[in-house]
C-alpha cells in the first residue's frame, strides 16, 4: 500500500508541474521556451514540488537504492514534509486570494498547492521513520530555504522578477524584504522544531520508527 501511495503522491507532483510548465510555454507571455523555462524555476512551489515528485518516485521505484534509502531516512522525510507544507500553507493564508486561477492554471494550483502537500503530510504520519528525528539536525532543515532565498533575490537583482510579493525588494524596500525573510526563517525553525517534536512523540507510541524493509 506505501508504494502506491508515493506513486499517488508523484503522479500528483509531476502532473502539476507539466500542466504549469506546458502552460508557460504555450500561453505566448515568453518569446523563447528557454525563458518560460527560466520563470518556471523561479519559484519554490515548483522546485519543492520537483522535490517531492523525484522523492516519491525513487521511494516507489527504487527504495532499496542508496538514494531511495538517503530519502527515507526520517530527517529528510521530515525536512521534506516540512518544505512542501510551508507551499500549502504560506499559499493558502497568504497568496491564494492574490489571484483567482482559471482552466488548466486551476488544475495546476489545486496539484501543487492541495493535491501534493496534504497526501505527503498523510504519508509521514501513515508512513515515514520517525526514530532518528534529532534537534540537533534541525540547522540542516534550513539549507534549502536559506538557499532558495538568496537564489531568489540572486535572480530578482538580475533580471527584476522576483517570485513572491514579500520578498520583492523592488516594491518593498530591503528592509522590508529582510524582515519578512527572518520571519519566514523563523516560521521554518518552528516548523521544524514542531514536526520533530511531534515525530519523537509519535515514535514513542511505536508509530513506525524506522524505514521500511
């Protein structure tokens, strides 16, 4: 039952980032594919979701695999939940009301936003080691956000799109951006902190502590 579900959860992931990729390149706002490309990989919720479908894949194909094992390990699955959780989230409280998807851009929103986070969160908790989670690990949770940031405001500085309206330097300020950064880093900490705590708890009551044989 686990390997069906990845390959749920990967067909949902891949499914959403073909549909928005397909539409990119074919709604004409780009001259060349090679920048409607360039735009997809702006944003965390693709390169997240990205995560999630080659994660789910290599856990539903190849799970005895040295990466398959790497991906099941209960730190990274918890990092994992952690990044595409904070996709679902930030959007639902914070962008979904920006904007008021339509057709096949609709159908991507709800892959990416709804269809992946909820039954990745569902599959850690039916799933996922949880013996292993460390405190000590939680610094390592932060690499991947810290480094999407200063890609994104790489980018920003370069070409002047920048993929979220709270890191936009051009329209906030820096110090507006930077002190949305830190609680956006902050939030991840407490995320993180939250999901091992509750992975600890739930290991204690002998909810599947480690990875599967």
């Amino acid at each position: 039952m686990e390997r069906y579900f990845r390959v749920l959860i990967a067909l949902a992931a891949w499914a959403g980032l073909g549909i928005q990729l397909w539409i990119l390149l074919t709604g004409g706002a780009f001259e060349a594919p090679a920048r409607a490309v360039w735009r997809f990989l702006a944003f965390f919720t693709i390169l997240t979701n990205l995560m999630v479908a080659v994660v789910s894949t290599v856990s539903a194909l190849a799970p005895g695999s040295a990466f398959g094992r790497f991906v099941d390990g209960a730190n990274v699955r918890a990092a994992v939940l952690l990044y595409i959780g904070t996709v679902g989230i930030t959007y639902h409280l914070l962008l979904a009301g920006l904007w008021n998807p339509q057709g096949w851009q609709f159908v991507a929103d709800k892959l990416l936003h709804t269809a992946t986070p909820v039954p990745v969160a569902l599959g850690w908790l039916l799933f996922d080691a949880k013996g292993g989670l460390s405190f000590k690990a939680l610094p390592l949770y932060l690499i991947y956000p810290v480094g999407y940031t200063l890609y994104a405001l790489a980018r920003g500085a370069g070409d002047g799109f920048y993929p979220y309206p709270f890191i936009d330097v051009g329209k906030i300020g820096d110090a507006r951006a930077l002190q949305n950064i830190a609680g956006l880093t902050a939030a991840f900490v407490i995320g993180a902190g939250g999901i091992i705590l509750l992975g600890k708890f739930l290991s204690g009551l002998g909810v599947r502590t480690s990875p599967a044989a």
